[in-house]
C-alpha cells in the first residue's frame, strides 16, 4: 500500500511541492499505521506495523528510514559515543543526518557525490579531499557497489581516518566470491547481474573484508541471524563490517 500511495504522490503531486511538504505527505501517509506494536528508533514513530516494500524491506513510513539504517543507529547509539568525535557520512538519509546530529559531534559532515541526497559537502570517495587523519568515525553505507575503483575509494577511507578510527560499512552482499564484470555498463544489464541499474560489483563479505584488509583496516564481522525482540522492524539476517585503522 505504501509503494502504490507513494506512486501517486509522486504522479499527482510536482516534485518541488513534494519536497517541500515531504513531512506533511509523509505525516498523512503515516496516520494509518500509527499503533504501539513497535517503534521506528530513527524517528520515535509508534506503529500497528511497517510498511512493507515490494523487497521485503520495512520502511518507517513517518521518516522512511529502512531496516539497515534502524539497525546502524541501535549499534552507534549502544556502543559508540560521538562527543568530541569528528563524523564523516556518505550519502545519508534525511532522517539519519537529523538523527546522529542530535548527537551533537565535534564535527559531522555529510556527503553526496550525485546529488541524490541532502548534504554538507560534494566528495569524491576515490579522492577525499581532507587531510589525512582527519574522522573518528565515519558512515559508509551501500556506496562501494557503485563505485567503480573500489581500491582508491578503500584506500582513502583508510588515510582519512585516524589512528583507532572506525568506518561502518554495508553493502548487498552475496555468497561466494564477489562478482564483477567491466564488460557488464547499461542500466539494463546492470540491473539484471548486479541487482540495480546503478551498482558495478555484487561483494561477498569474505571478499570485501578482504579488499579492505589489504590496506592495512582490522575488520570486524559483525553478523545478525535472528532478532528476538524485533520492536524496532530490524532485518533477520544482516552483516554490518566495522573496519578500524590500526
Ligand atoms: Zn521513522
């Protein structure tokens, strides 16, 4: 229901107006899955149930946060502090950026290459443009499948963050060895072998914590099989890598 409701905003509705009134669209949409059973952590919704996605994917419909990003701020919010702390964070969603700014970091900035996404700043990932040792922690989330030279993108990563510093990282994953293909380049064909018309690569997880161990990062698996209490509309079965700079 909410994809089909979403479409007709989309047809009905120009897009500037949409944007501009995206918490007044998203409130309305939102007033029919108000309830108690469980509660978006990203927004403090209180809701009957999440919508759910044609992919399974259950969205908040008050902020549109998805699983991953309730899961990302329930592991920053319990084990990591951002006091006095410089943040870097690729590509973040609207409510995220409000949410960890809450967090009142030294220093937080966001960043977009595209210009899919709201942000402070336009950085290339395959070329920082900061000082080496500069972040503490920073948030890469679902963008090395769309970069084509994934070594220089790790390797600055790497040189950007301090001594001890940590970078969250996700992407879709498959099992086996990661697959990539340069002669694969349209849409079409992108979206038929890597599962969207915008990714370069599908990663396994054994081969990505690979690539980012050869530039000297210490990875941290970290796997989520089942979810007891799931109040937060986490996903069942998810892989969140935490790469730290020794
Ligand atoms: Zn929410």
């Amino acid at each position: 229901m909410y994809e089909k409701l979403k479409k007709l905003a989309i047809l009905l509705v120009p897009k500037k107006l949409l944007e501009r009134y995206e918490g007044f669209f998203r409130k309305l949409i939102s007033y029919k899955y108000r309830g108690q059973k469980y509660c978006c952590n990203i927004c403090d919704f209180n809701l009957k149930d999440f919508a759910v996605l044609s992919n399974g994917n259950k969205l908040c419909p008050n902020c549109g946060s998805l699983p991953r990003t309730r899961r990302l701020f329930s592991i920053i919010d319990s084990e990591y502090s951002f006091k006095n702390k410089t943040v870097l964070h690729f590509s973040p969603s609207k409510a995220m950026a409000c949410k960890l700014r809450e967090l009142k970091a030294k220093e937080y900035v966001t960043t977009d290459f595209e210009g899919e996404f709201l942000a402070d700043e336009k950085i290339d990932i395959t070329q920082i443009n900061k000082k080496d040792n500069s972040f503490d922690l920073i948030i890469c989330y679902h963008v090395l499948e769309h970069i084509k030279d994934d070594d220089s993108a790790i390797s600055e990563l790497y040189r950007v963050l301090r001594e001890g510093g940590k970078c969250f990282i996700q992407t879709p994953f498959k099992s086996g060895e990661i697959f990539e293909n340069d002669l694969i380049q349209t849409p079409e064909d992108r979206l038929l072998h890597f599962g969207q018309n915008d990714h370069v690569r599908i990663y396994s997880v054994e081969g990505l914590i690979d690539r980012l161990s050869k530039v000297g990062f210490k990875v941290d698996r970290r796997e989520f099989n089942s979810v007891a209490d799931n109040h937060k509309g986490l996903k069942q079965n998810e892989t969140v890598l935490i790469a730290q700079k020794e």
